[in-house]
C-alpha cells in the first residue's frame, strides 16, 4: 500500500526521492520521510500529512549533498498515524535505517527477544522491530549483508524493505517477499521503488523482483540474491514503454477525470491484437493451450470483484460455463472442497500484488487448479504465478479510485465469454462477428457521449450532494454496477451508498425509503426494464426521490431522468459505468474532497 523509493547514484539524492514519492502519492499514505548519510551518521526527517509537510522540513536540512537516499510514504497497519510511527525507523545504535511495507505477523515475538536484550522501542510499529533485528543479528553475522538475510528469514509476513547503513553510505539493500519492489537500472545510478512511476523520468529500464529476491545495489552495480542462500539469481531486464506524460493530468482536474476520459481509448487498445483478419473471432492465443473449464471460479476484491460479476452473466449466457464469483479474502479461509481439477480459477486485480486476491491464487494452485489471471501490471505477482495472464493494457492508473481499470476488466471477461462460447460452438461465428462490430464502434460512441455525460453528472450532483445516504438499484447486469456506484459514491464523497438487486428492496431495504434517501436507479432498455419501473414506482410511494439512468425513447417517470446511448444488452454497462463514475467525481469534487486521494484509502491493497 505504501510506497518506498531507494536511490543511489549521482545526483542529489534526496530531491529525487522526495520527487519519486509524489509520483506515489496515488497509492494513499498518511505520513512520509526521508533517510541519508551525512556526516557519517543516518539522518532521517519525518512529518505527518502530505509531502508539503516534509518538504517544508526539509527546508531547513542541508540535504543537497548526499547522492543515496531512500524515502517512504506510510499508509498505516501497526501503530496509529503519528510522527513516531512514520518511516524510515533506525536501529537503536543509530547504525541502520529502514523502509518497509506489509506486515510482520510475528513481530511480538521478536519484540520480546529484543526487549530481553536491553533494546527499547520509540514506536508501536513492526518495522522498528525489523531493523532492529538486522542490527542484533548483525553482531554475530560476517556483514551486513548476512544479518539482512539472517533477519528476513526469521520474519514471518509480506514486506518490501529498502536498508541503508551509515557505514556504507553510497549503498542501498532491499528485499520482497508478497508485497510490490521493482529495481530500476540506470546509467551511473541505481533504484529501488514499489512502482515504475517513482523512477521512470530517470530510467525505463527495470527489474521485476520476485518474492525471496536481496539486492545490494550502488551507483555502478548491483546484484540480486536469494534469500535462502544469497545465490546469485538472474532476471530479465525490461524496457518500458510508456512514459510519465502518460502519468500526467494532461489539463483535466483529477487524475480520475482523465481517466475517466481515457476508457475509449483503454477500449480501442484493449481489442488492437484481439481479433482476426475478418473481425468475426476472438483471438487469445494466451488461451489457446488451456482447456475450456468445466466451471469457473473468479476471485478479486473492490471494483474488480463488481467486474467478475458482471462477467459471470456473460460467460454463463455466450460461453455456457458455470461462474461462481467469489471474494478473495472470503475465499482464502474456507475449504476448497468447490475446487475440481477440471475447474479453473480467474483472479483479479488492476495492481497484480493484491495480498487475499494473490492468497487465493497460491491456494488454488496447492490443489492442483489451473488458475488465469488477469491484471494490468506486466511483472506483477500474479502476472508471474498465474497459469496463464490476460493483460488489461489500460495504463498506468493514478486516481486510488478505480474507473478505466473496471472498464479494461469488463473488455477483457466480454473477449472471454466470446472466446471460449465460439470455441465450444456455443456462439455463432455471426453473434461473435455482431458483438465485436459493437466493440469496435464503441470508442467513437463513448468518446462522443463523454462530454455530455459530464455535463448531466454535474447538473444532477449539485442537486443531491448534501444528502447523507444513497441507494443504488439494478438488476442483471445492471446489478454489478449498483454495487460499483454505490462503493464509487462511498470512496469519494464519503456519503454512505448501498448498492442492491432491485429485487431484493421488498425484502428490508424499503424500510429505510423517506424524502431525504433518494435512489439511482438502473433502469436500461432491456428485459428487465418492466421490473426495475416497478422498483422505482415503490420507492416514489415512499416519498423516495428517483435518479433513472435510462435510454432515450423508455417511458418512465423520476424525479431526474438521466439519458445515455443504447447498446444490446450487458454491452450497454460500458457506457452507464463512467456515468456513475462521474456522478461520484463531481458530488465528491462539489463538496470539495480530495477526489484523487480519498481518506483511508490506497491503491493498491497488498496487506491484509
């Protein structure tokens, strides 16, 4: 959740580690700091709230000088968000100093080895602990490098952890296991940083480290060993395409807004390479190796999950597979008697490094599962234990709160569905031709119906902005999206939101229904439409305020009729998901809250 950057090189470094934090900002922190040798000793600088606050601090240091630094914005799990809980931490002879994500789940443990020893403690963190740990280990360890691996292996948990000692003051040490590190390659410098963004304006040339992974690295050279036996290991070295304007808000006021705009294009680029010559079949050679599951298991967390829901609906109708859709964290504590070797798991997530969703992965590969994934992230995690991955290709996603990720998602589960439905001959290569032609076309329509949806969000956000709930109704594939809306509106604006299957109103929910509880309703153009008109008939007879999403030419009566484009069937979700998205981004941005960097939150959730 937090992010870490190490440098060592040529510049000053502490300007480059601030700077690589902020290009952080996305993943959620609540404190941040900064570590340096100067003068022979570690010096470390800490402050509460945003990068401002330790900038301003800064001001005062002199910190031009040093060329290695390391830096580390805080998202807490052990310990409240305080100044002595912020990173880096040192060790108690002042020797050693530490960056850390994840948790340490036996950290108690070894706190009261610790203790025993004469060590004392400054914070309630679990990171302090770590380093202190190194420092033990490091009296009866030939150096330093040793006591790091000796420590590591004594940790029980996930972490990334970036070391600097104020002996080897041009040298950075780090290491993960279950939590996001990447190594960036430079010429006459050398980073460390839990995401590409921190360092891509110096270098695209990178390393994805892999669970068990050391690295000491300086401003010439660097070696990666394993931490069982600090053997040499050799990975590929990638060069990245992309680049940081693309990680820019390129004139729009949010991040989120931008990405919002950017889902045609995230459409277009997700289907370049998808089809045949004649655009009538899905081509997913990642696939073609892999049986068609008897049934499958989709597993993920947040808007991810929403995705596999609403993908359940298309893999079941064009593909004829049975899909049970499951919560990762749920998933990994109960038995898997479900799981059959002719069963298939798909897991989810935008980042690749989600802690239960990544869980959930290694339980179904223990017992024998063919597991898929589908993620965004080229290296990530899952991207290397999954059977097989499926990229999103949406591009890097700034905003915590995810909107062009859904929608690279929902492509990717429609490409499945007529994938596997035209290869089991349940699908007609002329309904597969038809449905691609709407994808095809969908880019030009969405991007032409962005503005206007902009416009209606703003106007219908002024007026319900200051009301305390929400309900969110849909039913079919429209229910998925309640759900999304309601966890969007939620997020953002922090209004509380309850997304629900139509339905399932009459049974409790309708209780709740009064003038200053107002409803967004899906009511889309398609078969259930006669029964959501129902839905939104009894909330009215409740005094319930209606918001109707809807197509034009449906005849119905809400208090504000909200009209989009119509495409056949669950294809239409591509065009109600921004609305909802921009209802949420312009109720959250009137009421003046920090739409990009919502309270709470992070990125990517890679603890548990």
């Amino acid at each position: 959740m937090c992010g870490i950057i190490g440098y060592a090189g040529h510049r000053p470094a502490v300007p480059v580690v601030v700077e690589g934090l902020r290009r952080l900002e996305y993943r959620g922190y609540d404190s941040a700091g900064v570590a340096f040798v100067r003068q022979d000793d570690i010096h470390v600088v800490r402050a509460m709230g945003k990068l401002a606050a330790l900038e301003e601090k800064l001001a005062h240091e002199s910190v031009t000088t040093p060329t290695c630094a390391m830096g580390h914005t805080r998202w807490a799990t052990h310990g409240v968000p305080a100044e002595r809980n912020a990173h880096p931490h040192c060790s108690n002879d002042g020797s050693l100093a530490i960056v850390h994500n994840g948790i340490i789940e036996n950290y108690q443990t070894i706190k009261a080895e610790l203790t025993g020893k004469g060590y004392t403690f400054t914070s309630e963190t679990d990171t302090e602990v770590l380093v202190n740990l190194i420092a033990e280990r490091r009296k009866t360890s030939p150096d330093l490098l040793h006591a790091f691996a000796t420590a590591l292996r004594e940790a029980h948990g996930a972490y990334a952890v970036c070391l600097m000692d104020k002996n080897e003051p041009g040298v950075i040490y780090a290491a993960r296991m279950s939590a996001p590190l990447i190594f960036g390659q430079g010429t006459g410098e050398n980073f460390v940083a839990s995401d590409i963004p921190a360092f891509l304006p110096y270098t695209r040339k990178v390393v994805f480290l892999q669970d068990g992974d050391l690295v000491r690295a300086t401003a010439s050279s660097y070696e990666i060993l394993r931490l069982e036996d600090l053997s040499p290991v050799s990975h590929e070295t990638q060069t990245i395409q992309w680049d940081m304007q693309a990680a820019q808000k390129g004139g729009y006021r949010h991040f989120m807004l931008k990405e919002i705009f950017e889902q045609p294009r995230v459409i277009s680029d997700g289907l370049t390479g998808r089809m045949n010559d004649d655009k009538s079949m899905v081509r997913l050679a990642e696939l073609d190796d892999l049986p068609v599951p008897k049934r499958l298991h989709i597993v993920a967390c947040g808007t991810s999950y929403h995705s596999g829901l609403w993908g359940r609906l298309l893999l079941e109708h064009w593909a004829r597979v049975p899909v049970q859709v499951e919560i990762a964290s749920e998933f990994r504590y109960r038995d898997t008697l479900l799981l059959d070797k002719d069963d298939m798991v798909l897991v989810i997530s935008q980042s690749g490094e989600t802690a239960d969703t990544l869980a959930a992965l290694r339980i179904a590969k223990q017992n024998g599962v063919t597991v898929l994934g589908l993620c965004n992230v080229v290296g990530s995690s899952i991207a290397r234990e999954a059977s097989a991955v499926l990229y999103t290709q949406a591009g890097p996603e700034i905003s915590v709160a995810s909107t062009k990720a859904m929608c690279s998602q929902m492509l990717m589960l429609t490409l499945m569905a007529l994938y596997w439905g035209t290869r089991k001959g349940c699908l007609s290569v002329e309904e597969s031709r038809n449905n691609l032609q709407i994808l095809e076309n969908l880019p030009a329509l969405l991007d032409g119906s962005l503005p206007a949806m902009h416009e209606r969000a703003k106007e219908i956000s002024r007026k319900y902005a200051q009301v305390n709930n929400f309900f969110y109704l849909g039913r079919g594939h429209c229910y998925p999206l309640a759900l999304e809306g309601a966890l969007k509106l939620k997020e953002l604006s922090y209004i509380h939101a309850e997304g629900y299957a139509a339905g399932e109103m009459k049974h409790g929910p309708i209780a709740l229904i009064d003038p200053s509880f107002p409803t967004f309703a899906l009511a889309l153009d398609d078969a259930l439409l006669p029964k959501v008109k129902s839905n939104m008939v009894e909330v009215q007879a409740r005094q319930g305020q209606v918001i109707a999403l809807t197509n034009k030419g449906v005849e119905l009566d809400a208090e504000d009729r909200w009209d989009i484009p119509a495409l056949p069937g669950p294809l239409s979700a591509f065009l109600a998901l921004p609305a909802l998205q921009l209802f949420s981004y312009e109720t959250a941005d009137y009421l003046g809250k920090d739409v990009d960097q919502p309270r709470n939150l992070a990125k990517s959730v890679t603890v548990e």
